[in-house]
C-alpha cells in the first residue's frame, strides 16, 4: 500500500463510536443544485417544471440518513430561495447540513432534458457557485467531526482550484477511525486530460473506490475490469467497479464478488449510481459482507432507476 490505511470496516473490525466527538456516521461533502425536471406532457405547447435538487454527494447522504444512520452534508449555497430550498429538503430527510451561506455566490442550479429517446441531457448553471468556493479549510472542519466514514465524488475537484485543494486535503492522510471513500463519478464536460490525472490519484489514496468501466476506459483507457484493478492497484482496500446494465464486481485482498445489476424498468440512470454507492457504503459501516453489500447497492440503485428525479420518493 503508498498510504496509510484507515479502518477497514470490515465486520470483524468495527471501530466504537469516536470518543467525545459528534458520533456521525457518515460527513458527503460536495455541491448540490437546484434541479429542474420539465413535465414530459406540457398544455398549449407549454411546459412547467418541478423544482427537485441534485448533487452526488447528497444523494449518497439521503440514501444513508434514510436507513437510520447519522449522515452529515458539507457544502455551501448562496443566500437565495434556490439555496432555501436545496437545505429544506436535505433537513427534511434527516441529513445533518453542515453549510455555510455565501452571500456573494449563488446557489447551483441545472436543467434536465428529455429528448423523447429515453435519453436525458443535462444543462448546468454552476459557473462561480458558492460550493465552488469550498477550499482547504473546509476539509479540516470535516475531519474535526472525526466521523466514520468521509465521502465525495470527482464531481468536487473539477469545480475550481479551492475544490480542488478541498478534495487534496479530505484524502492527504489517514485520520483514524475514519473511512474515505470516492465516487469517481465521470463527466465528460467536467474532466479533462488533468482531471483525469487527479481523479486517479484520489482514489489511489481512498479506502473505498467507485468507478464505471466506462468511465476508466474514457478517463485512462482502462477497457477491462483487470484493467482498473491494476491501474488503481495498491490504493483503494475495496475496489468497486460498475458494469453498467450486467452488474458490479469488487475487489478486495485478492478476492472478486459480482453483484448483477437489478431488474427493473428504467426510467432514467441518473441518480442510480449514488443510490448504489450508499447501498454499499451501508453495508460496509454496519459491517455488512462484501456480497451482502454489493446486494444492498443493486436493491437500492433499482428503486433510483424508476423514478425522474435523483432521489426516489421515501418507501411507503
């Protein structure tokens, strides 16, 4: 290993509470927007929209406070009704918001659209947000909660350089007790030749990684699940790598599990990807198996396939 492991979580090892400290289970630190998702039937040739919110990171916190865990968001939103609204409804699920309001920067806001295909495309209106601004300080504040589990996306370092030292100093070393996991989470309008860069020695430095075969193969030219293993060997001590529509496989000290992907109808992919990752990141802090958690984040991924939004309605 180049870096100096933290807990594993692994069922034999769970770590007590942190002495004297918050006792969070989880602290997703990244940007979340504003979303508006258009009404496919529009009336006279108008069309409303649903105002939803949208963040990676978030998504992953709503998906853990839901299964009764104590999940923090960190992040900042600009002091507007758009910013209002993406903490009322982060509150409303039971998610701690660790946020700071930016009186200067606005609050994120993107737009799907839905071509008639199936498929989705996703305008954003980012540029210069108040999550932008999150720097290195931000990531002391986090590791001061000393929670169990610390997790973001490539999403954050691709928002400015401040992000960019933000994600450097979350992943720098191991704080004890707690787990750092990474979402590579690609986007071909975010990442670049350098991003690339940085988004594989991030998660050659967390504990638990997340990463598409598709994405490694735009990213590094990874095509093969050996591939990644071996570009990422000696970092993560659990490697997640999605398959798309066939499933998932992780790795871990020389062992494979495959999870298959859920069979469900889709109605829209985005969002899936987070839902699976909390399924996983679940099991692992309630010192689940390797199988059993890859089972958790299939489950939990289907319930995010058959909905337009980002988040799933709450299970009735």
């Amino acid at each position: 290993m180049d870096h100096q492991r933290h807990t594993d979580l692994r069922p034999e090892e769970q770590p007590p509470p942190p002495a004297g400290g918050a006792g969070l289970d989880a602290v997703c630190v990244g940007e979340t927007m504003a979303l508006l998702v258009p009404d496919p039937a529009g009336v006279d040739g108008r069309r409303s929209f649903e105002l939803e919110i949208g963040g990676a990171e978030s998504n992953v916190a709503v998906h853990l406070a839901r299964t009764g865990l104590r999940v923090a968001w960190y992040s900042a939103l600009g002091d507007d009704d758009l910013g209002r609204h993406v903490h009322g409804r982060l509150a409303a699920e039971g998610v701690d918001c660790r946020v700071r309001t930016d009186p200067d920067r606005p609050t994120g806001l993107y737009l799907k659209e839905f071509d008639g295909t199936g498929r989705t495309r996703v305008r954003y209106y980012r540029k210069g947000s108040a999550a932008s601004a999150l720097d290195a300080a931000d990531a002391a504040r986090v590791r001061a909660e000393s929670p169990r589990l610390v997790h973001t996306t490539g999403i954050t370092p691709a928002l400015s350089a401040s992000c960019r030292a933000l994600v450097d100093a979350l992943f720098a070393d191991a704080a004890p007790g707690t787990l750092r996991s990474f979402d590579v989470n690609y986007r071909p309008a975010l990442h670049g030749p350098e991003e690339a860069r940085v988004l594989r020695a991030t998660a050659r430095r967390a504990d638990v990684v997340f990463c598409g075969l598709d994405e490694a193969e735009a990213l590094w030219g990874a095509a093969t699940l050996d591939d990644v293993r071996e570009l990422l060997e000696g970092g993560p001590d659990l490697l997640v790598v999605k398959q798309g529509a066939e499933g998932a496989t992780a790795f871990r000290d020389g062992k494979s599990w495959f999870a298959p992907a859920p069979e469900v109808e889709v109605v829209e992919p985005v969002g899936a990807g987070d839902a699976f990752a909390a399924g996983v990141l679940h099991g692992l802090l309630t010192g689940a198996e390797v199988p059993d958690a890859l089972a958790e984040g299939a489950r939990l991924a289907g319930t995010a396939l058959g909905v337009r939004g980002d988040i799933p309605p709450r299970p009735s």
